[in-house]
C-alpha cells in the first residue's frame, strides 16, 4: 500500500517493530500525528481466539470524546416517560419502529424495553446492516433505561473481536490530554482481559497497538497493563 508523505516521514520518528511502555507509546503518538484536524485515537488489539470464541461487551470510558451521542428508545408508557426524562434524543413504540423500517437512521444508538423486542427484531434490514439492533448482552434491552441511557451518555461503547480476532475502537482525540488518553487505555484492555474465553489455553492477547486517523501504529507492551 502506497503511504502519503506525512505518513512516511511520522513512521522514520520511531521503530515500529518496537514495543512501548504506555507513556512512550501515547508520547510517541502525539508526536507523529499531523493532522490539520483533531485526529481519532484508536486501539487495536489482536487475541489468539478460536471459531467458537466471541468477545463482545461494551466500555465506560472515564474520559468522553467527540459530539454527544443521540439515542433512541422504544419504549411504552411509564418507560418511554423515562427514557424521555434521561435525556433520549427520540422516544417511542409503533410509529418510530414504522418510520425506521422505511429507512430513517438519524440516531447513533439504539435502546429497547423488553416487551418491544418482537417488534423491534423486524428492523432487522435496516439496524443490523449498521450494527445498531439493540442486544440484552450489551445492556441496550433493559428496563433500567436511565441506568442504560446515563452510562451510554458517559460513553458506554460497545466492543466486539472481529472474524480476525480484532478488537478495533476509537477511545479519544490526538488533542485529549496524555493521561485522559492512557486512562481510557487502560480501561479498555482491562475490559477485553475480562471477557477472556474461559476455555482458552495460552496467551489471550497477541498484540496491542494505537494509532490516529493517519498516523503509523504505535505498539504497546501490554504486558505491563495488566
């Protein structure tokens, strides 16, 4: 793959066969971001797992980033009053599950009561294909929805390994100050160590790197973080 100037002269500042302590890590990236604008951070973390093995759970970050997430519940009643209350950008039953069905996606992330789960499950076609429907095992089918609706609004996000055994997430901003950006790190890997496969023999985590929107991947000795 052909890489742009920038990208080039960042990856000749450091070895990136090397691994670094978190502090060096995060230091190092700051120094080769390049961006006219504030770069993502994202983290890459690579597990031994096998086809049956899933890893897929969600994360508060302590520290937040980017625009405030806009939420959509379904709910009814006493529930929707509730949702409405914590803050839920759109609050409804049928008609918002009819007008989502002709493809309306103006939301970042969907919340369901339990009882509205059969209808909801028909937006297959249009929630699945972008990752929104809402899952029990990520806290996003509850009756706890201001419980649900304040962590997502912390910056609950949701993790999952990929068919590589990836685990890929954007944590904060290139601007973010070096220890909010290392504390969400930390979190993070924390959060992946705890859903570690319990039949799994061996190493868990292969590798760990960060890295900003275009910027060279910076590999972290995550031996120290656990």
């Amino acid at each position: 793959m052909k890489r742009g100037k920038k990208y080039t002269e960042a990856a000749k500042k450091f070895n990136q066969e090397d691994s670094f302590e978190l502090d060096k890590a995060v230091e190092i990236l700051k120094s080769v971001a390049s961006a006219k604008f504030d770069e993502t951070v994202e983290v890459a973390c690579r597990l031994n797992l096998k086809k049956n093995h899933t890893v897929r759970d969600t994360v508060v970050l302590p520290n937040t980033f980017g625009k405030d997430k806009k939420i959509l519940v379904f709910a009814k009643g006493d529930k929707a009053k509730e949702a409405q209350d914590a803050g839920a950008a759109f609050v409804g039953d049928s008609e918002l599950i009819d007008k989502v069905s002709k493809g309306w996606t103006d939301f970042d992330i969907v919340v369901a009561t339990p009882d509205m789960m059969k209808d909801v499950g028909k937006l297959g076609p249009v929630l699945g294909r972008k990752g929104l429907m809402p899952n029990p095992k990520v806290g996003t089918v509850t009756n706890d929805l201001k419980a649900a609706i304040s962590d997502l609004k912390k910056g609950r996000i949701e993790f999952r390994a990929d068919k590589a055994g990836v685990v890929h997430l954007g944590l904060g901003k290139i601007s973010m100050d070096a220890a909010k950006l290392k504390e969400n790190i930390k979190v993070f890997y924390g959060e992946v160590l705890k859903k570690r496969p319990s039949d799994l023999k061996g190493d868990y985590v292969a590798s760990l790197y960060i890295s900003s929107t275009m910027s060279p991947s910076v590999r972290i000795n995550f031996k120290n973080l656990e």
